[in-house]
C-alpha cells in the first residue's frame, strides 16, 4: 500500500531522535537507509505518472459529460496526490533530521576537521554527500570561529552556568593544560577546583567529571 515504506522511514528516524536524546555524549548517526530512500523515489514517481493518468481521464470524462466516472477519478486523483505529498514530506523530514544531527556532531567537534577523527564504522554510515556536507560545515564553523567572533566562546552550552568554579575529577589522563588561573597537569584520579568554562570541553569529551 503507498505510504508504507514512507511510514518505516519515519518509524526510523523517530527511533535515531529518541536515541540521540537518551545519549548525553557524542551525537550518533545510523547508516544511511539508501534502498528504502530509493523505494519511496520510485513510488513517488509511480503516483506522479497515476496523477497524470487520473488527471487526464478528469478532463475526458468532463468532456463526454459522465459525471459519475468523473467523482471517481477527482477521488483517485485526491488520495494519490495526498500520498505522493506525504512521501515527499517523510523523506524531507528523514534528510532534515539528520543534517541537524551532522550540525551538532560538528559543533560538539568545535569544527575541527571531523572526518579524520571518524571510524571507518562511523564514516560508513554517512553518505558522501554528507560527508562532503560534515565537512565544509565544519569548515564554516572553523572560519568563524577564528575571524572576528574569536573571542567568544560560540559553542560553550547556551543555559548559562549556576557555577563559576565548580571541583572536577579526572577520568583519564589529558596532559597539561593552560587557564587564565595557571597550569594544570589533568592526571586520572587528581582532583582541581577550576573555572567551569576552562573544562567544559574536557567535560563534554569524557576526561573530567563534575562532582
């Protein structure tokens, strides 16, 4: 029935919505669903070729005065075009939802080169488009981010912190790093009292805890 395999695409990117909310790390991306995507193209192009058929047979059956053939086809004509308008907005929705999901992988990278840092499992489940699309995004984010907003922090969260300094535990072993407040060596187990927006990167990578 037309409108089924639209229907599981949206079931799919439902399910990716509500994982990626349940996951307070990393944003995640399935693979691409390309022969499901191609199927609802199909069908949009078999209920385009229906409408033109039905559409045609409207004007006949107006032109032989058959009235009652032509409530038919006005029907035939509506619940394909309702379809054909459905698939396209499930499909539009599939695309949309997943360029927001590229959006914040790339911001929570601070629009550093993204596609390096991937897996060959993370990068299988991009097409090259959007892999093409990843990049030059965080490109952009790159080059504004070093122009004239420099000075502000674009990808600090946007709720503003509760806390100016807050005790942070470290997980693993991040080296040395440079704060206005002096230098801290981040061993796993140690322990500072630091400035919440010196860490909050560190926080978001899974090398500091708040405690």
């Amino acid at each position: 029935m037309y409108g089924e395999l639209a229907n599981k695409l949206v079931i799919e990117a439902k399910r990716t919505q509500q994982l990626n909310n349940r996951n307070n790390q990393d944003t995640k991306l399935p693979v691409y669903n390309d022969e499901l995507v191609r199927n609802i193209l199909k069908e949009v192009s078999q209920l385009k070729r229906n409408i033109e058929f039905f559409a045609e047979q409207q004007e006949i059956a107006a032109m032989n005065g058959t009235n009652t053939d032509s409530k038919i086809m006005k029907c035939q004509y509506f619940v394909n075009r309702l379809c054909l308008e459905r698939n396209k907005r499930c499909l539009l929705a599939y695309q949309k939802l997943r360029g927001d999901l590229m959006d914040s992988m790339a911001w929570e990278n601070n629009g550093v080169e993204m596609m390096g840092s991937f897996s060959n499992e993370e990068n299988s489940n991009l097409t090259h488009q959007e892999q093409d699309y990843l990049k030059e995004y965080s490109e952009l984010i790159t080059e504004m981010k070093s122009g004239e907003l420099a000075d502000i922090d674009l990808s600090g969260p946007l709720v503003p912190p509760t806390e100016v300094f807050i005790d942070v535990r470290v997980l693993k072993d991040a080296g040395e790093i440079q704060t206005e407040y002096g230098v801290f060596n981040l061993i796993k187990d140690s322990q500072f009292f630091v400035r919440q927006s010196d860490v909050e990167r560190l926080i978001q990578q899974g090398f500091l805890q708040k405690i």
